[in-house]
C-alpha cells in the first residue's frame, strides 16, 4: 500500500540522519509508539552509548542541554523492560538521578531548559515530564509540567511563549513559537496518558489546557 511505503521512506530517512539529544529521543519515542519496539531498542541503545558521567543520554557536540537528553526516558524504560540487560537498567537509574536530583533548577523546583542559563522553555514541556511519569513519578511530572504553564502562558494570546529568563524574571521570548506549543501540547497528552486512575483531577486540569492551546491555534 502507498501509505506503508511512505512510512517505511520515513522511517528509513529518520535513521540515516545525525541527530542531537531531542532528535534522538523523539525518533526512538515515535518508533516505539509505532511498535517498532526493536529499532527503538536499537536507538536507546545509541542513546545510552553516548550517555555522559551525570547521567544526560543521546549526548554529541557541546552538552549543554538539561531536559532534551531525557526525550529518550520512556523509550528506555520500555527497552529495560523488554531486555532486562544490566547496561540500560544502570542507564535508566543514572538519567532519572539527573532528571530527579542533579538537573540544575529553579527555587520551585522546575528544571532549566540548559545548563548554562537559567532559563525555562516551552519544549521542556515534552523533554521531562513524560519520562518522570513513564518512571512513576507523577507527582514530579505535574510540578515542572504545571510550573513550565504557570511561566509560560500568556493570556494575551492565549498561548504558550517560548522561552522565560528565572534570573531576570522576564520573558526572553514572549513569541508564540508555533512548534514550541506543539512541544507542549504532545508533552501535556502523553503525562495525561500515562497517569494512574486516580488521577482524575489532574487528567481534566491537563484536557482544559490542551483545549485552551487548539482552539486559539486554529
């Protein structure tokens, strides 16, 4: 069929690209989804390769980035489960110590988008909190997923900016990055996806903001 041979373009395409940290993250995400289960494998496997002595996966080039090295989190969870191999099980324990401890963070507590900056960006809604959640941590995903909307939304527009000085306390961004609030927007469904039954409350708080970002994009 013509859509399974775009697929498999698509697929082949992914894989011959270099990529960072996110890059790497989300192409394993999406062949897991896609129930690839063995290539996504295969790109933790990568991605635990280039692990640095902190924790952070997927690294190449300078590693300055605190929430993309954890795009990979809920895909390597799964390969943990699926392999039990000792390697990605000691991989997934470092990456959750950056993602829980080590991570350079606000007096909130919300993880900052880089190292270097003290800086919140609205792709740290996707990067983080689905892999704390994926690890069972629903509490933490909620705190930086509600504190990266509590900085980000603008009632103005009614969408989410881009990027947020904490030092300064000023927008550096107030712009409506158009993929930024798709960030947000794959980010809030997979956490809502992934939490518990009894978390009702917070699953309709996650659906009224979704609502909020289609209605204004379109």
């Amino acid at each position: 069929m013509q859509s399974e041979k775009i697929l498999s373009a698509v697929k082949q395409a992914s894989l011959t690209m270099q990529r960072y940290n996110w890059e790497q993250g989300v192409a394993a995400q999406a062949f897991l989804e896609a129930g690839d289960a063995e290539t996504a494998i295969l790109m933790v496997v990568e991605s635990v390769h280039r692990q640095t002595a902190d924790g952070r996966c997927s690294q190449i080039g300078e590693p300055l980035a605190a929430t993309d090295p954890c795009s990979v989190g809920e895909a390597l969870i799964d390969a943990c489960e699926q392999t039990k191999e000792p390697d990605l099980l000691r991989a997934k324990d470092k990456l959750l110590h950056w993602a829980l401890s080590a991570a350079p963070r606000n007096a909130d507590g919300l993880v900052y988008h880089l190292c270097d900056r003290q800086e919140i960006w609205v792709d740290s809604m996707y990067m983080l909190p689905p892999f704390l959640a994926r690890a069972g941590y629903c509490d933490e995903a909620l705190q930086q997923l509600n504190g990266y909307w509590r900085l980000l939304w603008n009632s103005e527009n009614g969408l989410l900016a881009h990027r947020w000085d904490d030092s300064a306390k000023r927008f550096v961004r107030k712009d409506a990055w158009a993929v930024g609030n798709g960030w947000a927007a794959a980010g809030m469904v997979r956490v809502r996806s992934l939490l518990p039954a009894d978390y009702e409350a917070e699953r309709q708080q996650i659906t009224l903001r979704l609502k909020k970002l289609l209605e204004t994009a379109v």
